[in-house]
C-alpha cells in the first residue's frame, strides 16, 4: 500500500524541459522565502540549517542540469545545420549529375558499354539517392567519369569532385554532430535525473518537517504542474446517409 508513495513525482516525461525548468525554479525560490526562523529542529539538526543545505544542493543540480540542457540545445541547431548543408549538397550532385546526362550521351550513346557504366540502373539511380547509398552512388560516377576523363573537358571532371568533395566535408561534419548530440543527450538526461532525485529528496524531508500537517510541503512546489486540462466532451459526429 505504500509502493505508490515511492514513485518519484519529478522524474517524469509529463515535464518538457521548459516546464520542468519553470518547476524547479519555483521550487527554489519557494523554499528560498520560507527558511523559517531559528528555534524548529528535526533530529536535533536546525531546521533552518536543513532549508539552507536543500536550497544549496538544489541550486548546485539545477545549475548543472541547465548548462548540460544549453549545450544540447545548441548542439542540435548544429545538427540540423549540418542536415541541411548534407542536403543541398547532395541536391547540388543530383543536379549536375543529370545535367551532364546529356553530356555523357553525346559522348557515348545509351545503349553503349560506356553509358551503361555510368548509368547502370538508369538516370533514376541518381535522382532517387539518399544519404544512406549517395557516398557510394556519386563516388562511382566520378570513378568512371576519370576511368574516361579524356572524352571531356577537364572541367567536368574538376566540378565533380569539388561537389563531391564538399558533400563528403558536410555528411563528416554531421555525423560527428550527431554523435556529439547523442552524447550532450545522455548528458543532460542524466543531469535532469539527478535535478528530480533532488527534488523528491526535498519533498520527504518537507513531509518530515511537516509530518503533523503534511499538506504544508505542497506549499513549495507548483502542484498546478501536475494539473491536466481536461476536454470537453464532444458529440460523436453523425454517420454519413
């Protein structure tokens, strides 16, 4: 019967980020105004005393947690940066790549053994790329595009790699980002984690303080947090004649 009173309250995904910023950020300032005045003891320790160590190690979580929470906000606009550079860049190869078609079968007609080389499974190969088979896609074409460099202008060739090039510079770049994102997201769950075993940590040691009359602790928390806003029922819509 008493398994329910266990559950951390704090450590739930009800809260977005913001509102469990706004909750905990409340809750110090609650506990801020009500140190109460000397004279109250629990266990032979000050009350005031045992006020001002939950206001410290309560400031020290939340600190901590909201640096680790401003990392991982910037680091995935990073990410969706690098997502759009990786795109456009991959946009950019597919562009060129058919526009060239034409170049390739003025060179070589389709048909030939050379086209096919170039455009095995058709034009669609290309513009149907994505990021998990555009590394391999467009590394080929350039492969085959030097094997028969002497066919064209060296321009071609020279414009092919500078955007595969800068294809390969953007998709590193994200991949690292992302790998940098996962971490600062471990980071900062586990930071919030330690933020909410905190703050249930006040709550008992609010509900000891307060044992004769328990319903003070609410007074240091937004209970209005935990309010769901209920709908209104709506008729059922009518089936159609």
């Amino acid at each position: 019967m008493f398994s329910h009173h266990l559950v951390n309250p704090f450590d739930s995904e009800r809260f977005s980020n913001d509102n469990f910023d706004k909750f905990s950020s409340i809750h110090i300032e609650r506990l801020t105004a009500g140190v109460p005045p000397n004279g109250s003891a629990l266990y032979g320790v000050p009350v005031q005393n045992i006020f001002n160590t939950m206001i410290t190690d309560t400031q020290a979580c939340y600190n901590i947690w909201k640096t680790t929470a401003a990392t991982k906000a910037t680091e995935n606009s990073a990410k969706e940066g690098m997502t759009i550079s990786v795109d456009d860049a991959i946009s950019d190869m597919k562009e060129f790549i058919s526009f060239k078609e034409g170049v390739i079968a003025d060179r070589f007609h389709p048909g030939t053994p050379t086209y096919e080389e170039f455009f095995p499974n058709g034009k669609s190969e290309y513009s149907h790329a994505t990021k998990k088979n555009a590394e391999i896609l467009f590394k080929r074409f350039i492969t085959i595009l030097d094997n028969n460099k002497a066919s064209f202008d060296e321009i071609m060739l020279t414009e092919a790699n500078d955007k595969y090039n800068a294809y390969a510079s953007f998709r590193k770049d994200q991949l690292q980002t992302m790998s940098k994102v996962n971490a600062d997201m471990t980071d900062s769950d586990d930071k919030r984690y330690k933020l909410s075993s905190q703050l249930f940590k006040n709550l008992l040691t609010l509900l000891l303080i307060n044992a004769e009359e328990p319903d003070k602790a609410a007074n240091y928390f937004d209970e209005s947090m935990f309010k769901k806003k209920g709908k209104k029922d709506e008729p059922p819509t009518p089936p159609q004649a």
